[in-house]
C-alpha cells in the first residue's frame, strides 16, 4: 500500500476516523498497532510473522538483559564492566536481527559470489540459495528495533514494559516502510502519551504530505520517465545524455526519498506524532560529512551511533578514523542493497569523506574557496557517486563513466521543465537557508504554494503509482 | 483555510474557463457549413467538451442526434452525414450532429448520465448501432481482459463487465472525474493541449517546447474530410463475416441502450431510435438470419416500451463503406426513407414548431 494510492487513502480514512476518538484512551496502541500490521501485511501477510518475529526478540532480549543484571551484579564485581549476562542477550539479539537481515536481504548476493568463488577455484558445488522473499521495509525496521535494545543496553533507554506498545514503535505504518528510522528515545515516550492533537497539526500534516505528494508524483516520477530511459540502455545513449540523466537521478531520488519522508512524517503529525527530520537540503552541503548530516540523517546518525563510535570514531589517530569512516560508509553501501555497486557507492563516499575532511582543515579551503563552489562540487560528487547507485551492474555502471567523458554529445531531450523544477527548487533551498527564509515560512505563501502544488498534481497529472526507491532497501 | 481556498477554486475554475476558452460552434467561420457541426474526432475521448458540446446544442437546436462513429460521419464530410441530410430534407437546421466516435451503448450511457445533463425536454434521435452485440467481445459480456473504446464512460463498480479490469485507483479517479466537473475539466486541458498526455508525458515528447504555449485557448475545428477512406466494403477488400452475435436478453450492451432511452425519457426527452443500419452483403447466410432474429427482438421492446423507432431498409451493398458505416449517398437514403415515414416527420415538425 503507497501513500499516493487510492488504497492508502481509504485505510487512512478508516483509521484515523477511529484514532481520533480512541487516542484519549489506553487502547489506542492496540488500534495502531492493528492498523499497522494490516498496513505492512496488505503487501504480503507472511512479512507479519518476520517483523513480529524481530520484534519479539529484541522485546524479550531487553527483559533478559535486565533480568540478567541483577544477579550479573551479585556474582562479579567490576571486573566485566556492564556484566557478561546483559552483553550475551545484547550480542544474541544483535546477531539475530542481522542474521534474518542477512537471510532475506543478502542471502542471494552471498550464496552468488560464494557459487562465483567456487567456481574460480574449480570446486565442483553450488551453495543453493535461499528463497527470494523480500520483506519490504526490513532494513528500517531492525535497525530501529536494534537501536532500541542497544540504547537500553548502553543505559540511555528505559525499557518498554508493554509489549503491544513496542510492537507499535517497531511497526508504526508511517515510518515502517522506509523510515525515518526512529530512535526509542523520542517515539516510545510518544507512544507512552495521550496523543494531542491540534489544529496546527492537522494543517502542517497535511502540507507535509501535499509537499511529499508533489515531490514523488510531479518530480520524482517524472525525472524517472528520462533516467529509466537513458539507464536501461546506457550503450545507446551518448555522452551529454547520460550526464543529465544522471543529474536528473539525483534529483529523482532526493525527491523520491524524500517525498515518502515528507508524507510520513505528515501522516504521523496528524496523528500527534512528531518523526525526526530526515533530510534537511542536501544538495547544499559544503563537504561530504556536511552531505551525510543532511541525508537520510536517521540513518546516517544511526550508523555514527551504533557503527563508527563503537569502532572507535575519530579518537585513535588519523589512519584509525578513516578506516572507520571506511568501514561504516562501505557498510551503509551495503544496508542499502546487496551488490557490488552500493559498495563502490559507500567507499566513494568514503573517500570523498577523508578529501573534504582533510580539505576542510586547511587555511586556504576554509577561507578562500567560496561556499557555492563546495557546494557545488559536492554536488557533482555526490551525482557522480549516484551512477554506481542507480545503474544495474557494475558493468553498466563503468559503462556509464566511459561513455559520459567519451560518446560525445548530441542532442539529449532533456525536457526543459524538468530542469526549470530542479533549478527552482534548488534555488529555493538556497534561499531558504539564507537571510529571507521568514518571507518563505510566511503563512500565506505556504499555503498559497501548497494549493499550487495540489492543482498542478490534479491537473496535470495522471494516476500512475510509482513504488518508493527507497522500498527496496 | 487551504481546504477553501481549493473548494473555491475546484468550482470556479472551470467555469472561469469557459470564458476564457471561446466555443461557439455554430458561428466558427473556419467551420465548413456551421450548422453541420460535429466534435472534432481528436477530442472524442473529451467529455467536458462534449457536456460544453450538448449544452450549446441544447440551447439552439430542437433534435439531437445521438450515436458513435455512424451518426459522427467516419467515412464522409460534415456536410454528408445523417444529420446534415435530415436538416436538408427539413429544409432548416432541426438536427444536431452529436456522434461521438466509439461510442459503444455502455459508454452512450455514461455519456449521457455523467455528461448529459443538460438534455432534457428535447427530442432525441437515438442510434443503436449492432456491431456491438456482433460478439461477446464487442458486448463487452465476454471474460478476458480486453481494450475496448471509452472505458472512462462504462459502469466502474457495480455491474462493471468482467473484461475491464482497471485498478482501484483508476477506478476511483473516474468515478471522481464524473462527479467533479474539475477533473473532467482537467482532462480537457489534457486531451485538447497535450495530445491527450499527463504534462510528463508531454514534456518527455516534446521537451524543448514550453507548455504554458501549448495552451491556446482554443478549440481546434473540426476537420471537414471523412476521417477513414470513403470506398465501399468490396473495394475495401473485406470478406463475408460470421458474427455470432450475442442474445438480445443477455446482451451488455442492448441492456446499457435500454438504460440510456430511460434516462432521456426520465429527463422528459422524446426518444425515437434508429436501430442499423447493417451491411446485410457482409453477413453470412446463417449470421444475417441471427442477426435478423435479434432485431425482432430488439423491435419488440421497443414497441413495448411505446418508443418510436425506425430499422433502416438494406442499402445497395455500394452504399456501406464496412459492416455498419454507410457512405454519403447511404446517410441520403436513410434520411430520405426517415422523412417519407409521416409519425417521423409530425415528431420533427411537432418539435421545430415547439422547440424553435
């Protein structure tokens, strides 16, 4: 079920009509959390028993790890720090959500090169590999599950004694697809609330949602109907082609993403809940840290938790920091799918991370080079690392590179409406972080603009529903 | 605030537009003989123009003249169709060519319901044309998924034929563009400006041309040629046909048709129905002798329900230009046999007196 579906609409219509009576009482978790497993199971039923599965794991883990305290703490004394009881339900849940994780996401992508590794060495076996169920959304799910029991582990987390409203926290439909990926911290005490909701709830919901709507239906899909083009056959097209469909792939997936953020994080305020801001203007970043503070900040902020810190973050020396910085870009590569190409995705990042790093501590880069040039050329980093994303293969994806500084340049197509949207709203995010950002936030152009965008989507466009790119993950 | 400033909008806007967007085809001078006006055949999947159509026709002409491609003129000019022959035969502008192409009796029924409206206390030539019941596909009473003309115009919930299978949310934006005049003006400024495409679409053809251009703020005119080649069956090389044809009482489409000539009556429309005409040369033995059947049955209905009818004589076998389509010199003939019927020309007279 998408947001922009015909089928959202009516389940939302249902069960907001429900919540809003139910949510001044104790059962309205039940009444969202029925809602959610019916949201996340009208794709497939068989993913209710995978996420109920995770989440009772990390429920019962975070029971035993508290459990296992007390007598931890009877038996030794500092000797094992935190104690061996609460680290072995920690260890054990971690490896679990990983492990089903590893199955559904990897399992596929490991068994191939294993099967490709044997048959380099001459081994006469094939490792069979496992089904090919996908649950969507499994990526964002654990890793919230994963944070709660690792944030009650490190102390920063009461835990949650009802499992109803856990369960709800793991599965909120707003979120549960592709995010953002919420820590315990700030959603649990929410679910713990009577939910208000006010008026400014509403509209803001609802702007939200128009902004996230018009930015996946007018933008993202329509850069989409040029990019698919251009990426499916890359051979045939030429050089300046592929470079703008590649430009165009930047856009459509910042809008894509975040448009699916902006609706859920709308849905959610109409519901009373507030989700942490996902992306805030990317495409404005000065350096590739500044990039990965800007995007997909619930995952990027999760990997620094709960990947880069514990590998020692940036406190042992230089050689140790970027090794880490390596390990968790090339890991987030990989969270985004299982392949080669996100890979090479994350360790471009990763260098580009250590290049910006070191630039941004010299006199002359820090003083002297305009922002709009790094900016820019962070930009044009990031679009470049964006082919390795986008193409179907790494063979393609090399392709893509070859011919875009060697096939020349004829006539692209590209429409000029596209680029007209992509400037504007690029020029609007420069504009929002400038000095006249309180004439952009004045009411009546928000809601003037809001009524533009709705117009334009019932106007000029017709129903068709594109998935999420972000589904996948 | 937002939600009425939209609902203000939502209601206005088309109405505003249709000040600024001129339709006026009786006094268009590119029009070749202006009373011969018919909707030009790309904007046939136009419903908003065809509502903007009917009311104009409403207003200032006494007969409406209602069917698909046969009463639209597939095979000849503006000035050779049924209507423009019926007006010549009244000697004055009585008819109102109001054919659309494709236009199946299950589509005529949501043209008329949702589109309609402002056809009542008229008289209304009604056409059935049977190629439509020649099979269970046509009929739209068949199983398998098929694209058939005007699925916008068909039933999408309740008693939709099992051969259309769109999505909800295709089904959702339908019912929403009947009941909302906005969508259905939306989908004018679709149809008429960009080549019947979503603006995405549209840019990804045409991607150097600015859409706010494209945007003319008018009407294209009709083209006054025949939209297919005007030859004969023979000379079109097609060959005796052996249509099944589909039971009168389990027909989709005959069921639509009766539904349509309720609506006009309930609006206080005079109905009078034209059932063919049909190429009988093109009709094996065994299909004509069904097809004659099926036609008794259709006749008796219609003199049950008290509804003036007439089946056009067969033609010369030179005046069908397919299987339904007559050519201009066929129109003439059908026109002609209408007029020596005198209950034909009282309903005309009657009318032209009373409605002028």
């Amino acid at each position: 079920m998408l947001f922009h579906s015909w089928h959202f609409a009516i389940f939302f219509v249902i069960v907001y009509s429900v919540y809003l009576p139910l949510r001044k009482t104790r059962f309205y978790p039940y009444w969202l959390l029925a809602a959610s497993y019916f949201f996340y199971g009208w794709w497939n039923p068989l993913y209710l028993l995978i996420i109920a599965y995770s989440t009772a794991v990390n429920f019962y883990a975070v029971i035993l790890m508290q459990r296992s305290q007390p007598s931890f703490l009877k038996k030794s004394s500092q000797a094992f720090g935190k104690g061996l009881g609460k680290r072995f339900w920690l260890t054990l849940s971690i490896v679990n959500s990983l492990g089903l994780l590893g199955f559904f996401k990897y399992g596929v992508f490991v068994t191939d090169n294993l099967n490709v590794l044997l048959s380099l060495v001459g081994a006469p076996l094939t490792i069979p590999a496992p089904g090919t169920l996908f649950p969507v959304g499994i990526s964002f799910y654990t890793f919230q599950a994963m944070s709660y029991t690792i944030d009650f582990y490190r102390g920063n987390v009461e835990r949650e004694p009802s499992f109803i409203r856990f369960a709800t926290f793991v599965s909120l439909f707003p979120r549960l697809l592709a995010g953002p990926i919420e820590r315990a911290a700030n959603l649990l005490p929410q679910l713990r609330e009577k939910p208000e909701i006010s008026t400014e709830n509403i509209t803001d919901g609802l702007s939200l949602f128009v902004v996230g709507l018009f930015k996946k239906v007018a933008l993202a899909d329509y850069l989409a109907l040029y990019v698919d083009k251009a990426y499916a056959a890359p051979g045939l097209s030429d050089g300046l082609t592929l470079m703008l469909a590649t430009f165009a792939f930047a856009w459509q997936i910042y809008f894509d993403f975040s448009g699916y953020t902006d609706m859920a994080r709308g849905i959610a305020r109409m519901m009373g809940f507030n989700l942490m801001l996902n992306f805030n203007n990317p495409y404005l970043a000065t350096g590739l840290g500044d990039f990965w503070r800007r995007w997909h900040i619930s995952l990027s902020s999760w990997f620094m938790d709960y990947l880069y810190i514990p590998l020692g973050g940036n406190r042992k020396g230089k050689f140790n920091t970027y090794r880490n910085m390596f390990i968790t870009m090339v890991v987030s590569g990989l969270w985004h799918g299982a392949a080669w190409t996100f890979v090479i995705w994350g360790a471009l990042h990763a260098v580009g991370r250590f290049l910006t790093r070191e630039l941004e501590r010299t006199k002359f880069y820090e003083e002297r080079v305009p922002k709009l040039l790094k900016q820019l050329s962070v930009f044009a980093f990031a679009t470049f690392a964006w082919i390795f994303f986008r193409a179907e293969s790494l063979s393609d994806a090399v392709l893509i590179v070859k011919r875009i500084f060697t096939a020349g340049l004829a006539n692209p197509n590209f429409p000029i409406l596209a680029l007209f949207f992509c400037l504007s709203i690029w020029i609007y995010q420069f504009l929002f972080e400038s000095r006249i950002r309180e004439i952009l936030n004045w009411t009546p152009l928000k809601i003037g603009v809001t009524c533009l965008m709705l117009l334009y989507l019932m106007i000029f466009t017709t129903s068709g529903h594109e998935a999420f790119i972000y589904l996948q993950f | 605030m937002v939600i009425a400033i939209l609902i203000g909008i939502l209601y206005f806007l088309p109405r505003f537009w249709q000040g600024l967007e001129r339709f006026d085809p009786l006094t268009n001078e590119l029009a070749a003989r202006s009373t011969d006006y018919r909707l030009p055949y790309s904007l046939s999947n136009d419903y908003w123009i065809f509502k903007r159509w009917s009311k104009y026709a409403c207003s200032k002409y006494p007969v409406l003249v209602i069917g698909d491609s046969v009463v639209w003129g597939q095979y000849v000019t503006m000035e050779q169709t049924l209507s423009h022959y019926l007006n010549e035969r009244a000697g004055e502008d009585v008819f109102a060519n109001m054919g659309v192409d494709g236009i199946h009796q299950a589509a005529m029924l949501g043209l008329v319901k949702y589109y309609g409206k402002a056809i009542s206390n008229k008289r209304v030539i009604l056409h059935f044309n049977p190629l439509w019941i020649s099979s269970k596909k046509h009929d739209l009473s068949g199983e398998e998924e098929f694209r058939f003309n005007h699925p916008r115009l068909v039933p999408q919930f309740i008693r939709k034929p099992d051969c259309y299978r769109p999505s909800l949310a295709q089904r959702v934006g339908v019912v929403a563009e009947r009941s909302i005049s906005f969508f259905s003006w939306a989908s004018h400024i679709r149809t008429n400006y960009f080549e019947n495409m979503d603006l995405r679409n549209w840019t990804i053809q045409n991607p150097y041309k600015n859409p706010l251009r494209a945007i003319t703020l008018e009407i294209p005119v009709p083209e006054n040629r025949p939209e297919s080649k005007p030859v004969t069956w023979a000379e079109r090389g097609m060959e005796k046909q052996d249509f099944p044809w589909v039971q009168v009482e389990d027909s989709f489409q005959w069921d639509s048709f009766k539904k349509v000539v309720e609506i006009l009556r309930a609006r206080k429309n005079g109905v009078f129905v034209i059932l063919g005409p049909f190429n009988p040369y093109i009709l094996t033995a065994e299909s004509l002798q069904r097809y004659n059947i099926m036609k008794s049955e259709m006749e008796r209905w219609l003199e049950g329900e008290g509804i003036s009818y007439r089946s056009p004589s067969d033609l010369p076998s030179e005046y069908y230009a397919d299987a339904s389509h007559p050519l201009k010199e066929g129109y003439a003939r059908i026109a002609e046999e209408l007029f020596e019927m005198e209950s034909f020309r009282k309903w005309v007279r009657k009318e032209a007196t009373t409605w002028k």
